[in-house]
C-alpha cells in the first residue's frame, strides 16, 4: 500500500519489561513534542503521573496474548511459537496498518507498550504497509529491581517456598523478554536506555536517543528550565534492590546479569554484532534450561494432576449424586400436588429440598 504523503512519519515503539520506565521515557517524549495518539490510558492512584500509552493500542495487544494465556515477561519458550501463529494470517499486521495510517498526520509519534515486542513483526510490517518509518526504543532496568519493585512487601510476607517460586518465575521472565525485546529490534534504527540515566540526567541520555532515531525535539535542551525537569526526579526509583533481596537460582542470577551487562553496552553500540552473537547463544541456552526444568519436575506436575483429575472426578460423582436427590424431592413434590397432603407433609418436602 503506498504511503499516505511524501514525507514520511516516524513511529518510535517504546517498549521494555514492565516496571522499566516506560511510561517516564514516553512521557518525556511527548514533552520533546512527539505525539501519543489518542486517547492515552488515564493515570491511576498506582502511577499518578499517568501512563502514556495509547488506550487502543494496548487493548489490542493485551487482548490478543490473553487469548493464548500469554502475559508481558512470559517465560515459555514456547511461547515465540503460539505468538508466531497467532500472527501467521496478517489479519493482526492489518488491524495494526488500519489504526497507525489514521495517525500519520503527525510527523512523530510515540507509541508505548511494554507488550509490543510481542508484535514486533506485526508492527514492521504495517509500518512498510502504510509507508511510515518504524524505530525501536527499549527502556532498560536491572532484573532485581523489575522483579522486587512490584512484588517485595507482598512476598516479605509470604513462605520461603512461595517467595522462591514467584521471584525465580519473574527473572526468568525478565531474561525471556529482554532477550526476545532486543531480537525484535534488529534491522531497524534502534536505541536503548537505562531508567537510572534517564532520571539521573535525562537531557544526555535522551540528547543520544534522539541521534540514534535521528528525532526532532522541540526546544533547545541545553537551555534553562525545562519540563521535563518537573516531571522526572531521582524519587521515582522507589525500588532500588539488588540480588541479595531475591531468591533465585545462581546459574539464573549469572544469566540475567550477563544478559543485563550486554545490553547496558548496546545503550552506546546498538548494532554492535558481538554483542548480538553472544545474546543469541544465551537464548539457546534458556531454552534448553526451561525443557530440562520441566524434566525436572515432571513427577511433581504429573502426580499433581493425577491428583486433580481424582478430586474433579470425586466431585463430580458428588454433584451427581446431589442433583439425582434433588430430582426426587421434585418429583415428591409435584407427586404432591397432584395428590394434596397435610401441611406438615409439604414443609417436610420443602425443607429437604432447601438444605440439599
């Protein structure tokens, strides 16, 4: 399909883990003079500030992965697969190409989600289809504080092996999606940030996106007050844990943070191939360690269900037996109006009835 105009639109996907800043970078953006389309999500009592994030776009893609029981840093493999299906048709690619082709009467836009790298494709293709140019923009955070900024007051309090299981599945996650975030980004003009450079000192981290996605800010950043200056402060790093406050596996913990140190380098080389090479290895090798944890615990999810499947069969049995009494005291009860008895009679009936 032929572009809408002679100059093109640009469409920055600001993406990243949940939890990595993504809403303080794409408001930042959006006071650089980038567009987010509208209507944005509103603000909640969780993040005041508000979110940035155009309300269609995240219906569409959080509609779609709760199809397939598929959530932001899902850590299956298999996962890449049932999304791979899911866009096979091009019936997505299309509904993505329908809603972007009514935005383009804004020469930048900045469209975040953390759900898009699942879409990342999607998104390529119906940018091609529209005739607009498509960046990527990966807002970065340490895995512990992404894990514990969400979940740690809650899993204080929770048993040892609760904590051990819900915080080994998040960083798990946030390997997954990290590796899976930076592949989708590959071949197109990209950048990434870290959440502390950009709070820290938000006019050099952003002056450097915005050379790596070849943008236009609106105003000159090196002079005075800006309001960017009001809306980021170093308070929104609320969460500031280390390894030492989770509980997670070793060979995990070494994982992400290698995955974490390559990716902090690629804030300054995006393209840089080594660095690409060496991801793709630990790719491979979370695959493999996901298929042997599932060997792992074969005995435990298959006595587990074993076990299910006893309880739902044993309930079943009970409710039939239920409903077949149930069904007798009806027929009494019809038996009896055909047939009038003493008053005392039909309380009895209706009292089986009710305490059935």
């Amino acid at each position: 399909m032929p572009p809408q105009s002679t100059s093109r639109s640009t469409v920055v996907l600001v993406t990243g883990s949940g939890r990595s800043g993504t809403s303080s970078l794409a408001g930042s953006l959006k006071r650089l003079g980038l567009h987010i389309p509208q209507p944005e999500v509103p603000a909640k009592p969780s993040n005041q500030r508000g979110f940035y994030e155009p309300q269609w776009v995240l219906d569409f893609h959080k509609g779609h992965l709760k199809e397939l029981a598929i959530h932001n840093i899902d850590s299956r493999p298999q996962a890449v697969a049932m999304m791979a299906a899911l866009l096979d048709d091009g019936s997505i690619r299309r509904e993505i190409g329908d809603w972007l082709r009514a935005q383009l009467d804004h020469p930048q836009l900045a469209i975040k989600d953390p759900h898009a790298f699942w879409f990342a494709d999607a998104w390529r293709a119906a940018a091609e289809d529209v005739g607009a140019d498509l960046r990527f923009l990966t807002a970065l955070r340490h895995p512990a504080e992404v894990v514990g900024s969400r979940d740690l007051a809650y899993l204080q309090q929770q048993p040892e092996a609760l904590r051990r299981v819900k915080e080994t599945s998040n960083v798990a996650g946030w390997v997954h999606a990290a590796l899976l975030t930076e592949r989708a980004g590959r071949g197109l003009s990209r950048a990434f940030i870290c959440y502390t450079d950009l709070i820290s000192d938000w006019r050099s981290a952003l002056t450097r996106v915005g050379a790596q996605l070849d943008l236009r800010y609106d105003g000159d950043l090196t002079q005075g007050h800006h309001p960017i200056d009001d809306f980021l402060d170093s308070d929104l790093r609320s969460s500031r844990l280390t390894w030492d406050d989770l509980n997670v596996p070793a060979s995990l913990r070494v994982m992400a943070q290698t995955v974490w140190d390559l990716l902090v380098h690629m804030v300054d080389q995006p393209g840089d191939q080594a660095a690409m090479e060496q991801l793709d290895d630990i790719r491979s090798g979370y695959n493999e360690m996901y298929e042997y944890a599932i060997a792992t615990v074969y005995d435990h999810t298959h006595g587990t269900t074993v076990l299910a499947e006893r309880e739902n069969r044993a309930e079943i049995v009970r409710l039939r037996q239920a409903l077949r009494k149930q069904r007798r005291l009806v027929a009494e009860l019809q038996e009896q109006d055909s047939h009038p008895r003493p008053d005392s009679l039909t309380k009895q009936l209706i009292h089986k009835l009710r305490s059935r």
